[in-house]
C-alpha cells in the first residue's frame, strides 16, 4: 500500500510540476535562434518581435543568428535544444516547408520534432530589377525571355528557396526561361543585381524593400493577391495578367517538440498580444510583412500544408541539395 501511495504521490507532483514551470517561466534569458544572417528580412523580423516582449513584459532575449544548409543548421540546434522553453527559433517557409523535400537528408522533422509557438507574419515576394534596367515592367521580362528563351540570368536567395521556386512557378505559368543563378543568402545577390551581373532577382519584400525605397533597385511585381500599401505602385503578377498567381513566405516561432504545453501557450499568448500593438504594426508594415497571429494548431496545420504545397514544385523544377 505504501508503494502504491508513493507512486500516486510521485504521478501527483509529475502532473502539478508543469504548471508550476509556466508560472515561473522564464526566470533566465530565451535564446531565439535566427537561422540566417543578421539584417535579413527573418532577423529583422525576430528582432521587432522580441524587443516588443522586452519591453512590455521584461523579458531578456538573446538573437543567435547560426545560418547555413538553408536555415537547416538553426532549425536543427532548436530542434536539438533542451525543451525547456529557453531555445526558440523563427523558422520560416522554406526552412520547416520546403526543405522537407528539398534535402535528400534532414537532420529534423518539421512535424514530430518542432513544437510550433506561434505564426507571426507573412511576406510575399517581390521581383526587382536594377534601377537602370532596360526593363520597366513584367511584360517587359516576358517579352525578352520569349524572344530570347534563357537569357535572362534571373538571381533568388539559394536553391529551393520560396523565391526559387516562386520563379519556377512563374516561369511554368508564363510559359518562358530564365537561367537560375541560386545564391547563398540574399546580401550577395543584391549587390550583384546592382551592379549589372544578373539582370532578375526576386526575395521577400522585407529583404529588399530597403533597396526599393534608396532607388537602386526597381521593383516590377509583387507576388501577394493584393497591392501592398507600402509598395502601392507596384503591380501584382496576378493583375498583370497571371490571375490567381500567389506565392509569400511566412515566419514563426518554433520550439523543441517536448516542450511543455502551458509554456508553448503562454507564449503564444505573448506573441499574439505584442502583434497587436500599433508600433510592431508598422514596423512590421515598413518592413513589407503582413501581420498574422494565432494558435499553435493553426501553425502547424499551415506547416504540414504548406509541405503538401510544394512538394510537386519542387520535384518538377529538379532542385535537390543534400
């Protein structure tokens, strides 16, 4: 009987030690992992997010920017982290969507190894051209490739990206080629489009939107269904003739998959309320990105959905990377 009582006693303090977690949490600094360099739209995002918590709540943070393997390397770390609540990462689409089928080899599962906490915003693509291009608009790049298929050296962030395989979307539905030029990250490809080695390059408005608005680059479509209010000028590829044409990319903040559930939700109760504030708006806004919020079932049922999404894409364009 004493066993027995023991072993009640034991389940007992099991089942009341979760929530005592969450009303002590956090009682150290989190580590957010941004798994791509600093300055990017994804750390930029990170940042407005956390500063937001910070301030409101006192929270401490810590941005480790660990980059590489597409955002494999700090989706992995996170995903390998203690699940204590103190290891988060902003993942983003092509990290926990595409990846999936891109890589031969993972190192993690987006579903079973990830607890996600929570979607903060979503990005459509823009397509830029220098500022001195030849080229003012969309039918202008058409018109070229279909008179000269594949001389247009067209630029994305990497291989299997959102906008590499926007642009394979694009391409498909256009009926023309470009030559891919795949970089490694979104810095390089910028300066290169700059200054004249490649002549199309399409990222997320807040990675480039810095550039539109100095005038060193021209922006010519944006892939959202709707104009953006910042870029009101610039068309939609779905109004400039490819009607239903979508493709953004979204963010959010995941953790180590075991981490407890009241910690996951009070988070998320965070997150969604520094969403709401008028000044992570807009600066959310300026940076291009639309604002999301919700519940950690509706992440995750976007992730699984979104792997469904361009699982086909990414086969039919033969991208592969191990």
């Amino acid at each position: 009987m004493n066993l027995l009582r023991r072993g009640l006693l034991a389940a007992l303090f099991a089942t009341l030690a979760v929530p005592a977690l969450a009303q002590s949490y956090p009682s150290k600094a989190i580590r957010v992992i941004v798994p791509f360099p600093a300055g990017g739209g994804t750390d930029i995002i990170a940042r407005v997010v956390t500063n937001k918590l910070s301030t409101s709540l006192g929270w401490s943070f810590v941005i480790e920017n660990r980059p590489g393997s597409g955002g494999n390397l700090g989706v992995d770390a996170t995903a390998k982290a203690m699940a204590d609540g103190y290891t988060l990462a902003l993942g983003q689409t092509s990290n926990l969507a595409i990846n999936p089928t891109l890589y031969r080899k993972m190192p993690y599962d987006s579903v079973k190894d990830l607890a996600p906490v929570g979607l903060v915003a979503s990005a459509p693509l823009v397509m830029v051209v220098a500022a001195d291009s030849p080229y003012k608009t969309l039918a202008d790049v058409v018109n070229a490739s279909k008179a000269k298929p594949a001389s247009i050296n067209f630029a994305s962030p990497g291989n299997g990206t959102v906008a590499h395989l926007a642009s394979e979307l694009f391409q498909k539905t256009a009926g023309i080629k470009f030559t891919h030029v795949p970089y490694k990250g979104a810095a390089q490809a910028a300066t290169d489009l700059i200054g004249g080695q490649v002549q199309l390059y399409m990222s997320s408005v807040p990675t480039l939107i810095g550039h539109i608005k100095n005038g060193k680059m021209r922006a010519i479509a944006v892939t959202s269904l709707n104009r953006l209010d910042d870029l009101s000028q610039v068309p939609t590829v779905a109004e400039s003739g490819y009607k239903g044409f979508e493709a953004v990319t979204w963010f959010g903040f995941v953790a180590p998959a075991a981490v407890p559930k009241d910690v996951v939700q009070l988070l998320n109760t965070e997150i969604n309320t520094a969403l709401k504030a008028a000044d992570v708006q807009k600066k959310l806004d300026d940076q291009g990105a639309d604002v999301k919020g919700g519940t950690p079932a509706q992440f995750a049922a976007l992730i699984k959905s979104d792997i469904t999404r361009w699982a086909p894409i990414i086969k039919e364009s033969g991208a592969t990377l191990d």
